[in-house]
C-alpha cells in the first residue's frame, strides 16, 4: 500500500522550492564572491551550476502548479517553521 496523497506531493514539491531558493541563494553568493576574487573559470562553472539550480527550482514550481490545478490546494503547515525559515 503507497502512502502517497496529493497532499503529501504538494507538500513536498512546496519543501523542494523552498530548498531549491535556498540553494540558488547560495549558489548566486558564491559566485559574487569568486567575481570578487576574479576567478573567471570558476564563476563560469559556478554559473552553469547556478543555470541548473534554478532550472530544478522552475520544474518544481511547474510540478506544484500542476498537482494544485488538479487536486487543488493542500494547507500548509508551518512549513517555514520545519526548514528552520
């Protein structure tokens, strides 16, 4: 028997952006700092992943807009308060 629910999918895609901006956060700190420090090869595979972070970010966006247009809404509960937000 699974224990998936539409709930618990909205729920989760909800965590993985919250994870995802953090992660992009990050990602786009380091690169100021690697500018700040001219190194130019770093900052462009700093960039490429920068580029896949918010790619993932975007797909779970897209996959929250699509379990919330068919099942609607899940409540969210405290959320922010379980990553330490």
């Amino acid at each position: 028997m699974s224990d998936w629910s539409p709930g618990k999918a909205i729920t989760m895609e909800r965590r993985h952006i919250l994870e995802g901006e953090k992660r992009v956060a990050r990602q786009e700190a380091l690169v100021g700092k690697l500018i700040e420090n001219r190194h130019d090869q770093l900052v462009r595979a700093a960039n490429e992943i920068l580029g896949l972070l918010r790619e993932s970010v975007e797909l779970s966006k897209e996959r929250l807009r699509d379990l919330e247009d068919h099942y609607g809404k899940a409540p969210t509960r405290n959320l922010d308060t379980k990553l330490g937000c």
